[in-house]
C-alpha cells in the first residue's frame, strides 16, 4: 500500500507539472520536477518531465541527455524512442529523429494512437512514404478518429495526393463539424468553382456561432479562400480582414521591436565588420533560398531542386540554431535583447559556425554535391552567412511590393510572421525588409543574387538559365518542368508547386485597390510605386 500512495504522489506532481508547462508557467514547474526529482531519480518519467522542460527552454543538449536518461531507465518503452525523436526533431537533427521514430516503429505497435504518432514524427522529418504507412494504419484501427484522420489527410497533401485529402477532409467534417482548421486545409487544397465550392456551407455554421476564436480564424480565412477561387473579391477581403483583426487581437506583438532589429542588423554588418571576420568554411554545397513568404521561394526551390546534383532540404533552422548556440557559448548562457545578439554575432568564428552549420545537416545532406536550404528568414543572416561560407549562394526573390504584402496577408500562417496580420505592421515591415535587402545588395554586391517572381513566371526558360548560372550548375531540362517532381512539399505553396507555371498571380493586388489604399499610402508616402521591387 505505501508504495501505491508514492505513485500516486509522482502522478500527481508530474500532472501538476504538465499542466503548468502548458500554460507557460515554466518556474514553476521547474520547481516540481526539483521536487520530484529529489524523491524519485529512478522514475524515467521524472527525466521525461525534464527534457520537456529544457526544450521549453530551447535547450536542447539538456532535453537531448534527458531523453536519453530516459530511455537508459526504460528501455524496453516505446515512448522512451519517441520522446528522443520529438526532440531530435526540435534541435532541427532530423536524421538523428528518423533513427528513433524507427527504433520505435520496430516495436510494430498495435495501438492507433502510437502509430499515429510515428506517421507524425515521419512526416516531421520530410518521410512521407513511411509516413502514409503509419498514419493508414492509425486510420485503419480506428477510422472514426478524426483526429487520426486529418494527419493522413495532411500528409496526403505534402505527396501531392489532393484527392484522397479532400476525401479524408470531407470525411473528418462529416463527422465533427466543428474541427475548424480542417475547412481551411479542404479550401487550400484546390481551385473551386461557381457549381463545386463550400462558401454557403460555412457561412451558416459562422452564423450558428464559434466559440473558439482560433476555430472562428481558420473558418474566416476558408471562406474568404473560396470566394477568391469564384472571383468574389470584395467579399474575400471582408472576411480576411476580419479573420486577420480577430487573429491579431489575440497576438502579443509589436513590429518597431522586428523594425529595430533589422535596423541593428544594418548598423551592425557593415563592409568593414564583415572585412574584419576570420575566414569563413570553404564548401559551396549550400544554396540559401530566402525573401519574404509568398514571393517565390518555394517555386524557386522546386525549380533549382529538380536539378540533378541538388538536393532540396527544406526550410531548415539550423543556421540561426548554430549561431545562436555559438553566441551563447562565447557569451554565457545569460538571457540577451535581440540587438545585443546581433552585436555579439559578429563575434563568432566564421569557419567554425560555417563548418557546425554543414555538420548540423548531415546525413539528411551531403548526397549530391548542393543543397538548398529555403528558410525565408535567413533574409535576416545573409550578411554572417557569406562570413560563415563564402563559396555558398545566396537567392534573393523579389516580387511587387502590393502584390507580396497582399499574398502575405490573405495567407494564415501558425505561429509565425506576427506582422501579416495588420496592413499597417506589415506595410512598415515591408519597408524595413526592403532597407535590409538593399543594404545586402550594397554590402555583398554579386555574391547576392536578387532575381523577381514576376520575371521567372514571365520569362521563364531565360531566367532559370540565369539563375543555375549563378549556382555554377548546368542546364537541365527538367528544372523548368518542376511541377513533375514528386518530393513532398511542405509550405504553404504546397498546392501551387505542383501546377506548371502560370500567371494570375501577377498583379492580383489590383482587384483590391480600395481595401488597400492604407498599404498604398505607407508604400507611396516612401517612395515606393506600383510596380517597384
């Protein structure tokens, strides 16, 4: 009996733990798993409390040793496995996470919710084959778990496989009509038409009323991606805004810090300062596709991708990661203001932090003699990465200035890019990206290449000649025939970089001249005209 009422005790303080850790109250429970720790090192559960508090805290060599302490205790659980590979997953070591998700996927385990979770982990790492095996079987052992159901969907949509998404989305609405997000997900997944769309169908569930006001965003954003397929523009603006006002009331944020740190960016990486920095890390493997979202950068990683000796990544964290932990371990592990970061980071070894950020993709790279790596905010780095790597690419898309804000702003991203959601923040975003860009051009000059969304879609053959010109590749046909490359697409452009190239996205802007006018204002009041890049 004592030892049933010890259980319980731990139960309870994990429990208290948890909760506490999803609500953001981090001290707190740090100040539990000290206790629990204190009383019961041999429970794996304890260590896992603890990994989960250091990726809390993004530290993630802590939540790495932790999990393994884990697993070390309990060998013999498959959790132990997926534990490591979440954080593996996390640190941006992906490879390392395949090799757990596996060692968990050898347990064959029956229940649903584990391979579920496999799938998700698989999918994680850009896996989609063993992906779809695990989700199937998550589905097949419970078909009516909807929850189950929309991540099969999901992975179904990075393939390419947009009919049995939208089978599987019909079927998770079906059943819980109330899963907002999936509606959003079903009205990105095609272009719908006057007589195939489902705008009627969720204006009346808006009208009966949505409690969650995360629920209530993702409705507002589907039906206004519906309206745009029909061509009913106005209406599409009315309920962008709305679902962007409602997102933003919700959204802690201040754009003059974003503002101030690019600025700081441009005091900071100068001709001199950048002159003054040891040698970078000779390899010219590396291919950076950066500028902001919605402007191109998915077509171009797909276009320069399906080039034989290039390998296309992802979006990867993994520069920003290393040189984070590079300040850190120079500076001490003490909290730093964002300017004070940028400050230090002209402190770093370049040929280490190139060398650490090469390592840190591997073996996920290193097959083909390039790859891309296409994360948009490495915008914010192009002045330490050509320190760091020299002999590296950097790809700069441009698009119009309405038309890219725009596209920004009727797109609902998670999590990321705060300022998408007011016309005004994004507009005085938009112009401190721009300063950045052009103070890139001047300071690096050719070893920066700026090329327009608009030229590739309207000249397309001569413009991806340029541009493997410039990534010292050779011509290969089959780069401008990327939409027939069947690796898994992430982003938001997921959909689009599977069609040929086409132009209705240029100048889409105009059908919201008045809506708009705000935005025009900011870009006119600086100088910027319709047309400017």
């Amino acid at each position: 009996m004592p030892s049933q009422t010890v259980r319980n005790d731990l139960n309870d303080m994990l429990d208290q733990a948890e909760t506490l850790l999803s609500k953001g109250r981090l001290q707190e429970a740090v100040n539990i798993a000290n206790h629990a720790l204190r009383n019961y090192r041999r429970d794996p559960r304890v260590w896992s409390l603890f990994s989960k508090i250091n990726l809390a805290q993004r530290n993630y060599d802590n939540a790495v040793e932790n999990a393994r302490k884990v697993i070390e205790l309990a060998p013999g659980n498959i959790q132990s496995y997926l534990l490591l590979a979440r954080v593996y997953i996390s640190a941006g070591k992906n490879s390392q996470s395949i090799a757990q998700i596996e060692k968990a996927a050898s347990f064959d385990p029956e229940q649903a919710s584990l391979n579920d979770v496999i799938g998700t982990l698989y999918s994680l790492c850009d896996e989609t084959d063993k992906a779809l095996i695990y989700s199937r079987r998550a589905v097949d052992k419970e078909p009516d778990n909807t929850f189950y159901r929309t991540n099969l969907a999901l992975i179904q949509r990075m393939t390419g496989d947009m009919g049995g998404a939208e089978a599987n989305f019909n079927q998770v609405i079906k059943s819980d009509p109330h899963n907002y997000q999936t509606y959003y997900a079903r009205a990105d997944l095609k272009t719908w038409s006057e007589e195939n769309n489902h705008i009627a169908q969720m204006k009346d569930l808006l009208l009966s009323g949505v409690t969650n006001w995360r629920g209530e965003v993702s409705l507002r954003f589907a039906i206004a991606k519906e309206c745009e397929d029909i061509g009913s523009y106005a209406e599409q603006f009315r309920f962008i805004k709305s679902a962007c006002d409602l997102q933003r009331r919700h959204t802690r944020y201040d754009v003059s810090d974003d503002i101030g740190a690019i600025d700081r960016i441009i005091e900071v990486y100068t001709k001199g300062t950048l002159a003054k920095m040891d040698p970078g890390y000779v390899s010219a493997e590396p291919i950076f596709v950066l500028g902001l979202p919605r402007t191109g950068t998915s077509l171009v990683d797909r276009i320069i991708g399906n080039h034989s000796k290039v390998y296309s990544a992802g979006e990867l964290n993994n520069f920003s990661s290393v040189l984070v932990k590079a300040i850190q371990e120079k500076s001490g592990s003490a909290k730093m203001k964002m300017t004070e970061m940028i400050d230090r980071s002209v402190e770093t070894d370049a040929a280490e932090l190139g060398k650490n950020y090469i390592e840190s993709t591997r073996p996920k790279t290193g097959h083909t003699p390039h790859f891309i790596d296409k994360l948009p905010l490495n915008y914010l780095y192009c002045g330490i990465i050509h320190a760091a790597l020299p002999n590296a690419k950097i790809v700069v898309l441009e698009r119009d200035p309405l038309d890219a804000c725009f596209a920004i702003y009727k797109t609902m991203f998670i999590g990321i890019y705060p300022f998408s959601y007011d016309l005004e923040e994004l507009g005085r975003y938009y112009l401190a990206y721009r300063r950045l860009v052009n103070h890139w051009r001047e300071v690096l000059g050719g070893a920066l290449y700026c090329v327009a969304y608009e030229d590739i879609v309207e000249n397309t053959e001569a413009e991806v000649r340029k541009l493997l010109e410039y990534c010292d590749l050779e011509w290969e046909s089959q780069c401008i025939e990327f939409y027939k490359n069947p690796a898994p697409a992430t982003t938001a452009s997921a959909v689009q970089v599977r069609q040929p190239i086409y132009q209705s996205s240029v100048g889409k802007w105009k059908h919201y001249r008045e809506e708009l006018g705000a935005l025009i204002n900011i870009f006119e009041q600086n100088g910027i005209t319709n047309g400017d890049r």
